[in-house]
C-alpha cells in the first residue's frame, strides 16, 4: 500500500442540491474543491480537501444501491447518525464565517472541557458539524508523546 497523502478516513455526504452544497462549504466552512463529476444538475462524486482532510459528497437519491442506505436530515426529525469533525485554526472566527453564511449554530462556541475551543452547527441541508481548535493528534501539553 502506498503511504497516504491525506485522511484515510473521509466522510461522505449527499445533498440534494450538490452544486449548490458545494459552493456553500467552500464560502461558508472553508472548503476547498479536490474533484467535482457532474452531469448539469446531478454530482456524482465530489471531493472537497480542508486542510489534509478530505469530505466526498454527491447528489443524494433514493434510487441507487448507496441511496437506498441514506437519509437527509429533514427526513429524520433533524437528527444526526454522525457528523463530522474539523479542525481549525481559530475557531471563533470559523463560527463567524460559518454565521455569517446562514449556519445553524446548534452548540455555541466554548472552551472544551478536554482541550481546545470549539462550535456546532448544522450547514444548508440540516448537516451536523463540529469544528474546533482541539487537535486529537498533538501530544498532550507538557508530555513529548501521545498514548495509543
């Protein structure tokens, strides 16, 4: 196996207004666009990279073998069966940003009892986000090493 560039761990999300969700994570979460496959109103791949993260996104329909497995948030009283985590810089001005552009701040932004500062909030579709300062990566304060 070739030694990975990025996460190799990517969640995938489906919009039903793809091109619209990407332009809005690219303005409102800063999103950068990887890779975009689109027939005019239908993508069927997207690849959106923050940092050396990476979100994949399509479309979303209930006609394919993937769509049949999925749900939008509308559909299901709001509720999420997982989210994604992104970590940022400053998170107080993401949380602005992400404000501004007509996020949904469902956890306002706080000191995190484990570390870091950090927000949640649901994006254009009624997605669960979180994104904050704490890095699960970085060696605890005051110790050279991490703990597996």
């Amino acid at each position: 196996m070739a030694t990975p560039t990025g996460s190799t761990v990517i969640p995938t999300l489906r919009y039903r207004d793809a091109h619209l969700a990407i332009d809005w994570l690219c303005s409102a979460f800063g999103f950068r666009r990887h890779a975009v496959y689109a027939d005019e109103d239908v993508v069927h791949h997207a690849q959106l990279v923050h940092g050396t993260g990476m979100i994949m996104l399509g479309s979303a329909d209930v006609a394919s073998d993937w769509g049949r497995f999925s749900a939008q948030p509308d559909e299901i009283g709001g509720r999420a069966t997982q989210s994604c985590c992104v970590v940022v810089g400053d998170a107080d001005a993401h949380c602005a940003t992400a404000k501004a552009a007509g996020a949904e701040i469902v956890l306002d932004i706080a000191d995190q009892d484990y570390g870091g500062r950090g927000y949640a909030c649901r994006d254009i579709e009624g997605h669960l986000w979180w994104f904050g300062t704490y890095d699960p990566w970085a060696p605890p304060a005051g110790d050279g090493a991490g703990t597996a």
